[in-house]
C-alpha cells in the first residue's frame, strides 16, 4: 500500500474533520468569487443573442425597404413611360387614314390609361408601406443600438470581474486540490455528493448556538457532545451536512 493512501485512512477522526473543513473553507471562497460574477456571464449571452437577432431583423427589413423603393422607382418610371406613348398614340391618331386605324390606337390609349391607373395604384401603396417600414426599421435600430451599448457594458462589467478575481480563484482551485488530496476518496466523494445537493455549496457546517450552521435545528445534546469530542464524522439529521464543533473550526479558520 502507497504511502498517501496509508496516511489517509490512518488519519485520525478529528484530522479529517480538520481536512474536510479546511476544503469547505477554500471552497467556499471559490463560490464567493463566483457569485460576485452572479447572472453576467449568462446576461452577456443572451444579450449577445438579442444584438445577433435585432441585426438580422434589421437587414431584412433594411432589404425589405429598398426593395419597396424599387418599386416606387420602377412603378414612376412606368408611369412616365405610358404617358409618352400616349403622346405617341396621340399624334399617330392626327395621320389614320381610316375609322378602323383609329379605333385601334384609341383603344392602345385607353389600355395605356388604365395601366398609369394601376401603377399609380401601385404607387401609392408602396409609397405608405415605405412609411411604415422606415419607422420600424428606425425603431428597430434604435433597439440594435441601444442592446449594443448594453453588451458593451455587461461585457466591460464581467471582464472588470474576471480580471480582479482570476489570478485569485486559480490559486484557491489549486489549494482546494491539494485539499482534497488529503482526504480518502469516500470520504472526499460524500463532501462532493453533499455539495452538489445544497444551494449554498455547504457540506461542512459549525454547530452554532447548539444548533447546525447550515440549517438551524437544534442538536440534541448528547449528539453535541459527540461532535465536541471530535470522535465521530456525524452529519445532521434535518440537511444531511457534516457537522464540526466551532472550537475546531474556529482553529482552521
């Protein structure tokens, strides 16, 4: 059997309880740092998110627009175009030589009218749609610009924190390792299981004021007087934590 392994299971009660402590304490100052960065990190996402789907609404609407101005283009252009060939058809009328001649161009008159009444039809309604498309896309560059300043901000505020607490939280992970290096594995592994069932990160607790510091029931007295002894690992009977006397605690601290 290797040495480490031996010095682990060899070690006495309170020398694990002293070990154990010494984790949650390290490890609890890794989850300070982390709860000061709280909610950025996801906020910068999902803003990140929100400026990558305003941009491409305000392409398409960008697109959507010029093409509406294509339109209005193409439908004035049209218009000026039936007007000149109704002055063509006009003064094609003054040389007919026949009724029948003139019925026809009168006829390419009439059908050149209603195509300018169409495409003034046309005209108009691009023209109001253009209206309302330019104040969306105003609005919605507006909201573009304003979520850009927002990530810019949320971006500046976490790397500001990432830059404070970085250097700090990869000196405490290598603590913790050598940490936990000192604790059996099943021993180690019910810390771990215990941690990743509280909210807090708590799976070591003082006994305060006779009850556990993690969550506030009393503790029957003779079981206080097993803690204080420091003979046994007991865990308390309401949250599931290991419970350590505060003298001990108040030694690591």
């Amino acid at each position: 059997m290797c040495a480490k392994i031996k010095e682990k299971i060899d070690a006495s009660i309170e020398g694990k309880l002293r070990s154990l402590f010494e984790l949650q304490t390290i490890d609890s100052k890794i989850d300070r740092i982390r709860t000061v960065r709280g909610e950025l990190p996801l906020e910068v996402q999902d803003l990140e998110d929100s400026v990558a789907g305003l941009e491409t609404r305000v392409n398409n609407l960008t697109e959507e627009l010029d093409g509406l101005k294509n339109q209005v283009a193409e439908k004035t252009q049209a218009i000026k175009d039936f007007n000149s060939n109704i002055k063509k058809y006009e003064a094609q009328q003054n040389k007919v030589r026949n009724n029948r001649e003139y019925d026809a161009i009168t006829k390419e008159i009439e059908f050149q009218k209603l195509e300018i009444q169409l495409a003034e039809k046309r005209l108009k309604e691009a023209k109001f749609a253009i209206e309302q498309k330019s104040e969306i896309v105003e609005s919605s560059q507006q909201d573009f610009t304003d979520r850009k300043k927002d990530l810019k901000a949320k971006k500046a505020e976490l790397d500001e924190i990432i830059a404070e607490t970085e250097k700090e939280e990869k000196d405490l992970l290598k603590l913790s390792e050598k940490a936990a290096e000192a604790i059996e594995d099943r021993l180690l592994n019910a810390y771990k299981r215990i941690r990743s069932n509280t909210r807090n990160g708590l799976a070591v607790v003082r006994v305060e004021r006779d009850a556990c510091g993690g969550c506030f029931n009393k503790i029957p007295p003779q079981k206080q007087l097993d803690i204080r002894m420091n003979k046994k690992i007991l865990v308390c009977e309401h949250c599931g934590r290991i419970m350590v006397d505060e003298n001990l605690a108040a030694k690591e601290s």
